[in-house]
C-alpha cells in the first residue's frame, strides 16, 4: 500500500549529505551573529542541526523544547510537551539574550512564534524557511515555497524517484 502523500504537490526531497552542507552552511552565517551560551532545540527536526551547529561552534548547552505540531503529512494544533528548564531561561539573562534557537524548518512560523513568547531576545535560526514563517527567523539558509513538503533524510529511506517530466510537470 502506498504512503499517503501531504496535501502539497510539490516535493524537496533533502538527503542526509545535503541537509548535513546546508547546516553547516548555516554555522557560517549563525558564526558572525554570536557568540552563544546554548541551544535551544525543538524535537525532533531541531535536533540533527543542533548537533551539528553545536560541533562547529563549540557549545556544550543544549536543551530541547518538545512541540508537536504535524503528524507525517499536515500541520495541526501546536501542543508543548516539554518547556524550556528554568535555569536554561536563566542561562544568557534577559528573554534568553545569547541562546540560539534551533530548527529544521520554519513553516508556517506557529512553533518560532509559541518559543519567541519564551524567548524574545533568543536568535532564532532554521536550515530552510517558508515563506510564511521566514519573518520569524532571524538566519536561515534556503527557502522553499509555501506549498513544497520537505521529506528529511529521517522521514524517508531510500526508493525510485521518477523523474519530474513523468509527473506531468
């Protein structure tokens, strides 16, 4: 039985080497905007360009603010799991002042918009931006349309792409 496919008609398929160059492309810019004390990541998608960011730029601080929000092919109703530790928000002072937030993608910017209420002094970054979401942000690195569906290397194995033209496009 096939995979039921999101509502967008258009894919971006990311593989791990791509999303792996486009995070470290990320360090670069987020580099001259620092420096940092810690990250504040959302699970899941936040995660892997945590890891990374934090390698490249040598921080050891590291927490996550667990928001559910999509399911494998909609967003819904923006859910906190697990907030923010209280000694994390006490980290860089005022309104996190020198903490690097952290995500995949901003979307439709409901996640960016619920964590800058916790965090309005935080510097808010994401390895690609939708045009929505994209004024929530302050450093991003590729931008895709509203209505394109990033399948992540985590979501995904591999399989046969047909080619574009086939599609009817």
């Amino acid at each position: 039985m096939a995979e039921p496919q999101p509502q967008s008609e258009k894919v971006f398929p990311v593989s791990w080497d791509q999303f792996h160059r486009d995070s470290r492309a990320l360090v670069w810019r987020l580099a001259a905007a620092g420096p940092f004390l810690g990250i504040v990541c959302v699970t899941r998608g936040g995660l892997v360009p945590a890891a990374i960011i934090a390698r490249e730029l040598d921080i050891r601080v590291i927490e996550t603010v667990c928001v559910a929000s999509y399911d494998h092919k909609t967003q819904g109703h923006i859910n906190i799991l697990k907030g923010i530790s209280d000694s994390f928000l006490n980290l860089g002072g005022e309104g996190g002042k020198g903490v690097l937030f952290i995500d995949d993608l901003v979307d439709t910017g409901r996640t960016a918009k619920v964590v800058r209420e916790i965090l309005p002094a935080a510097h808010f970054a994401a390895v690609y931006a939708k045009p929505m979401g994209r004024p929530l942000v302050d450093t991003f690195i590729t931008e895709v349309s509203q209505d394109t569906w990033i399948y992540f290397p985590w979501d995904t194995g591999l399989a046969f792409q047909p080619p574009i033209r086939a599609g009817g496009e």
